[in-house]
C-alpha cells in the first residue's frame, strides 16, 4: 500500500516546472528528485503527507510540490477543504511541521 501511495504522490512531481526564479535560492524539484529523497528517508512519503493533512483539515490533497532551499525540504501543497475553499499549506518535508510561508516566499 506504501508503494502505490508515494508512486501517486511522485506521479504529482512528474509535471511540476521551476516557478521561482533562479535568484530566489528555491526550487522546484523533479519527480526523480523527489522519489530518490522518499527512498534515502530524507523526506517524508506520500502516505505520511497524507496522514498528516488528515489529522490538520478534513481537506483533500489537489497539489503538491516539492521546494527546496540551501538546508531545507519544503512541500507545497494546495487543499480543497470540505467548504470548497483551496488553501496552500507549507509543511518541512523532513519532520512534518507546519511552516510559515513567508519564509518560503521570502528565501
């Protein structure tokens, strides 16, 4: 079941494109990236995402993606909330925390 949870979860990355500038030290990272940290345990998996997300909305996962910084890992992601509102949620990829996103943005 892990398995086909982060290949859904890298399926997500296989069409994500750069949208920060080059000068802004953030990037969006590939979906070989992102499955090559899921593996070495460097980040968290699809799975866990989900898990997590389900334990701080009754929102649904409708993007994600996969930032990174000089020291950090940091998940973008869009949720439908049952409301039908979208919010964007920044998450450290490695310990789950819930960050601020003007530190993302400001980076």
């Amino acid at each position: 079941m892990k398995v086909i949870f982060t290949t859904v979860f890298l399926a997500f990355f296989s069409f994500v494109t750069p949208v920060y500038s080059v000068g802004s030290g953030i990037k969006a990272l590939d979906y070989e990236a992102c499955r090559l940290l899921v593996n070495e345990g460097e980040i968290l998996s699809m799975s866990e995402l989900m898990k997590l997300v389900n334990t701080l909305s009754e929102g649904k996962i409708i993007d994600t993606r996969l930032l990174q910084d000089e020291q950090s890992y940091i998940y973008e992601m869009e949720i439908a909330g049952t409301d039908g509102m979208v919010q964007m949620l920044y998450v450290d990829a490695r310990s789950g925390m819930v960050t601020d996103p003007v530190k993302v943005e400001s980076e």
